[in-house]
C-alpha cells in the first residue's frame, strides 16, 4: 500500500512539473500577457538619459514635426526592438535597441523611429 501511495505521489508531482514548463493556453493566463506586443521606447533630449523627454508606443516616420531636432539618448522599456533612423521616412544610418536596453549616446538618429 505504502509503495502505491509513493508512486500516485511521484506521478502526481511530475504531472505538476510538467505542466508548470507547457506553454500558456490562449485561456487568459497572466503568460500570455507577456507574450503580447509592447512597444515602449522613452526618448531624451541630450545624452545620459537628461533634458526633455517622452515616451513612444509607435512608429513615427517623421520626428521633426513633433516637436523632436535631436535624439541625445533612449530607453528601450517595451519587448519589441526598436530601430532609431537617422532621416524621416526610415532612411539613412540606423541603430536598433533590443527590449531592455539602453543607450546614453544615441548620436545622430533623430529622423524616424520604428518598432519591430
């Protein structure tokens, strides 16, 4: 009986193993949250992070006309990687921020900003 009992234990700990390292399912578990697209990229006026500064959740062909001659530093806080271009409409030089990371000396990239 005690060999039984061990054994519906054993299984009964690996099914729960198991099933913490499956994939979320689409049933609204908190795992899927994290899967979903964020794009988040605080921008600042000068390097190290300092002057003026917002935040963009989209693409912006054109950052000029809102108000944006110079891009001196940049956070990326989303989970997709945003690409920073040096003219509008995503031309010219490029530099890309994965999710997470930052970068205090962005340079010349003050054109045009895209998420992907």
């Amino acid at each position: 009986m005690r060999i039984g009992h061990l054994a519906a234990t054993g299984a009964a700990a690996a099914a729960l193993t198991l099933g913490a390292a499956l994939p979320a399912s689409a049933d609204g578990h908190p795992d899927l949250a994290a899967a979903k697209p964020n794009p988040k990229v605080k921008v600042f006026e000068r390097p190290m992070f300092q002057g003026r500064n917002a935040t963009f959740t989209r693409n912006v062909r054109n950052l000029p006309p809102r108000g944006w001659d110079g891009i001196g530093s940049a956070k990326n806080k989303g989970n997709r990687t945003v690409t920073f271009y040096q003219h509008a409409n995503y031309g010219g030089a490029r530099f890309s921020l994965a999710p997470g990371e930052a970068e205090p000396h962005l340079g010349d990239h003050d054109g045009s900003l895209r998420f992907h």
